[in-house]
C-alpha cells in the first residue's frame, strides 16, 4: 500500500484528532462512511478487546497491524500515519509515543516478552537522544537494532 492509500485510508484521524479516547460506537459511524469492510472493524474489536470509548490511537496502532505482515511493519506505519514530517521525510514520532504503542501491539500480539521490549527500548534511547526525544523507522528497522518481533531464532 503506497504511502498516499495509508494516508487517505485513514483520513479519519485527521478528522478525529487528536482526542484521546472516542467512542467506539463513532469509530464504527466513521469506519461505515469510508465504506471499508465490516469484518475488518469487527476484528480489530475483539483483538483489541474494545468496547465503549476506546483509547484512539490504540486503536490506529491495531488497524496500522491490520495492513502490514508483522510488528515492525505495523510501527512503520504507525510512524508514517502520526509524523508530523512531510511526506517522503524520516517519519518521526515522539519517543514516548512509538513506546506505549509498541508495548500495546507486543502485549496484544503476546510472543515478544518484556526482557525484548525492553532491550528494543533501551537501544532505541541513544538514538532518540541525538533526535531531539524522536524516533523514526530507520531506528528500529536497522539491523542493529534488537526485533521488535521478539527474540531472534539462536
């Protein structure tokens, strides 16, 4: 999916903003209005458990893991969705961000243990410290980074 689909697939988050919780009932009014599928909304509530007013951008981490084939593809996206940089740029996001989201998708992915989620997060902290608090793909995508998968096969 190129990078123009992901953005007007989800316009809706430009139109939502930057609320942090909404309702689940008004995702589903938006999900209709773009006309995606009805068993995509569906499984992305029971994945994600929600119910009532749902924690919005977990919500697009989860649809952003929906479109790609696995975990460092999902925060790829995530990052290219929520940048504030100009289409084609490095794709940045504040570093407490791409953390909570990243621990969500590993806990609702439930194979990639603490001890890998921590080690991803303390490699990416030198990185985030000479980018002003920001990460970006180039990150956690370079090979001396730790997977965000989970643990590599020994």
């Amino acid at each position: 999916m190129s990078e123009t689909t992901k953005k007007e697939k989800f316009w809706i988050i430009i139109e939502l903003g930057p609320k942090k919780k909404i309702s689940l009932a008004l995702i589903e009014e938006k999900w209709k209005d773009l006309a995606l599928p009805k068993e995509q909304f569906d499984d992305l509530v029971r994945i994600g458990n929600f119910t009532g007013d749902v924690v919005w951008l977990q919500f697009i981490a989860l649809a952003c893991s929906h479109l790609s084939k696995d975990i460092i593809g999902a925060m790829k996206t995530v990052c290219e969705i929520l940048t504030h940089d100009p289409e084609g740029g490095a794709a940045r996001i504040p570093f407490p961000l791409f953390q909570d989201l990243y621990k969500y998708l590993a806990k609702v992915d439930g194979d990639i243990s603490p001890e890998q989620i921590n080690a991803v997060i303390e490699h990416l902290e030198y990185h985030v410290k000479k980018q002003n608090g920001y990460v970006q793909p180039r990150n956690f995508m370079s090979p001396h980074c730790p997977t965000l998968l989970g643990e590599a096969p020994k």
